[in-house]
C-alpha cells in the first residue's frame, strides 16, 4: 500500500463528507481517486477519438456512412 500526504484542510472535508455519507475516510478516499481515474480514462479515450476524425479524410468519412 502506498501512503500519500494529504493537507490538513482537505483531509478534514474528506472526513466530513466521509462521515455524512457513513463511510470510512479511507475508503471515501479510494472511491473517489477510482472514480476521478475513470473519468480521466475517458476524456482520454475521447481525445485520441476526435484526433482520429480529424485526421480522417473524405473518403474515410465516405467508407464510413457505407457501414451505417
């Protein structure tokens, strides 16, 4: 397991929003690194998705409306 340095003033909103919700900090904290991991994860995939249309020429984007 990895140890990571959290400041004071977000480790205490951490345990604050960890507590309203009835879990434990720690695994608000993994819950929360999984999901901002995922939505970067996604963003990404998107990225290379919109680079890839526009390099895409004419005829790619003619083969493309053959298959739909």
């Amino acid at each position: 397991m990895t140890t990571v340095a959290i400041p004071q003033k977000i480790k205490k909103e951490m345990q604050e929003i960890s507590a309203g919700l009835g879990v434990s900090t720690n695994d608000f904290a993994l819950n929360a690194i999984l999901y901002y991991m995922k939505r970067i994860k996604d963003r990404i995939n998107l990225k290379s998705e919109m680079e890839a249309w526009e390099n895409a020429g004419v005829e790619d984007f003619l083969n493309f409306e053959k298959t739909i």
